[in-house]
C-alpha cells in the first residue's frame, strides 16, 4: 500500500511539474504586454523597457520559468501587476470562497445524484427510472448561465427566495452564510448530479445483475440489505471516479456562477487577471487550480484502496 502510495505521489508531482511548464508558456503566449499595460498606453519606449526590467520580462523565458518555480515552491507567487497586491494574498481572500462552493455543490449534487441513480437502477421501467433519466436529462442540456439567470429571476426577484447577489462567510454567520451559497450551489449542483446519477445507475444496474448479488438475495436478505451493503458498495469504484473528476472542474468551473451571483471567488479574479494581462496572477490561479485537481486525484485513489480491498492488494504488486 505504501509503495502504492509513493508511486502515485510520484506521478502528481511529475505532473505538476509539466503543468506548471503549461502554465508558463501559456500565459506568455496570451496577446498583450503587461509591461505597457503598467506603464500606460501613452509611456514611451524607455519607461516600457524599465518597468520589463523591472517585472523581469527581459529576461530568458528558461529563466524566468526557474525563477517562477523557485518562487512558486516557497508560496510566493510575486505582485499583481494591476494592483501591486502580493499575489498570495488574493488567492488566500479568493479561494476559500470558490472552495466553499464547489463542496457544497458537490455535496447537492452526490446527494441527488445517488438517490436518482439508486431509485433509477432499483425500478428500471418503471416512474422512478424514468423521473431520474429526465431529471439527468435537464441537467445535462441546460446551460448553467441561463439556469442561473432564470434562478436570479425567479427565485430571487420574483419570489423573494435567496439573495441574487452577495456573499457572507461561513465561518463567520455560519447560518447566514450558507443561506448565500444555496442557490449557487443548486445551479451548480443540478449539471454535476445529473452526471453522477447516470453512472450509478449504470454502476448499479451491472452490478445488481451479477452472481453474488443474486447469491445474496437467495440466502434471504432483505432488499435494503442487498441494495446498500452489496449493490451500491461495488459500485462505488466507479461513482467516486466521477465524484472526484466532477468536483475539480467544479472548482475550475465556477466562472460564470461567480459571476451571475457576483462572488468574490477565484473565478473572478481569474477573468479580471486575463483581460489586464497580470501575469503574475494569471499563472498563479491557473497553477493553483491544477493543483487543487492533482490532489483530488490523489485522494479519490486513496479512497479506492478503502472502498475495495483488491485495489490494496495491486498496490502491493506493484
């Protein structure tokens, strides 16, 4: 198990290390100088060429990407270029917000999406089945932006439900701040359920088909007993793939929520760093993002050697 371990770890830092290459190249391939963007449109040839020197622009790309993994390693990502604020410190005000969404999306949309999947694979062609498929259905056809208006207009105006713009802490109004978070986290949570009912019910309906389920079932085991301790749990190795995949691009994803909902998010932060050309700020959400996917990879294999003994096993193969 611990070899198992260390050969994953292994691949996510290798992996990260490629990503950050990416990132780097990437953000300089973007259109723009940040240079003249911080000196001004008007500044003349001299103070563009001081503020590159200045921001280390003139400087080897090979270079520059060593003295950005350098820096990186450490935490610090240097200063925003629009702001001067240290770039570590607005993606500490802006991640936990972001954070807080994607979880309580994700946690909307496993609810949903296992209750649907189980009810779907339990009655097939029967209502319940063909409720889920339909809900499935909706979930994966409707835009989240004009889902997420229609909430707005709805169910804030017009019914007077949920706010439809703002942000409390959690942390701070515990109760307050998830009445904030709700109805981001429904819209959110609808595309992201549909997606994890449709692999549970395909996870359930193999599994219900196979011999030791019906060996269960002859032995004289209730139902409940069959569905749960037997059917959902070999299903799981499957769900929890999608769980895991799902809940990174919820926290990469969250840029037009953010946005109808005017949280303070990172996803914010990312678009006004793109169109000011930050760099700084650019490559550090961009690096910190992929980092947030490679350790809920991480965590999602970890969990396969809990959920299924045999995983365990190959680890120690290897």
């Amino acid at each position: 198990m611990v070899q198992y371990l260390f050969h994953r770890v292994w691949q996510s830092a290798v992996t990260l290390v490629l990503v950050s290459i990416v990132v780097f190249a990437g953000v300089r391939a973007l259109p723009g100088d940040p240079a003249t963007v911080m000196a001004g449109e008007q500044a003349d040839p001299a103070t563009i060429a001081a503020v590159r020197a200045q921001l280390g622009l003139d400087r080897p790309l090979v270079v520059q990407y060593f003295e950005f993994a350098k820096h990186a390693l450490a935490g610090n990502f240097g200063r925003s270029i629009r702001t001067g604020t240290p770039v570590s410190d607005m993606i500490g005000t802006t991640l936990p917000v972001t954070l807080q969404l994607a979880f309580y999306a994700m946690l909307i949309a496993v609810l949903a999406g296992l209750i649907g999947g189980v009810l779907a694979a339990v009655y097939r062609g029967r209502w319940p089945e063909w409720a889920a498929n339909g809900f499935s259905l909706v979930g994966l056809s409707v835009p989240t932006f004009w889902l997420g208006l229609l909430a707005v207009l709805y169910l804030s105006v017009g019914l007077g439900l949920f706010p439809a713009s703002g942000y409390v802490s959690p942390f701070d109004h515990p109760l307050r701040g998830l009445y904030f978070l709700t109805l981001p986290a429904l819209i959110l949570g609808v595309t992201h359920a549909a997606v994890v009912q449709r692999q549970t019910r395909s996870a359930m309906v193999e599994t219900l088909s196979t011999d030791f389920v019906r060996t269960a079932r002859a032995k004289g085991l209730g139902p409940r007993a069959v569905i749960v301790r037997y059917a959902l749990r070999n299903s799981l190795i499957v769900v929890t793939t999608v769980i895991g995949l799902q809940l990174g691009l919820l926290i990469a994803g969250t840029v037009v929520t953010e946005r109808i909902f005017s949280l303070p998010g990172i996803g914010k932060l990312t678009l006004d760093s793109v169109f000011s050309r930050d760099y700084p700020v650019v490559q550090a959400v961009v690096l910190v993002v992929a980092l947030s996917y490679i350790v809920i990879n991480l965590l999602v294999d970890v969990l396969y050697s809990v959920i299924d003994p045999r995983v365990r096993v190959s680890g120690r193969a290897q």
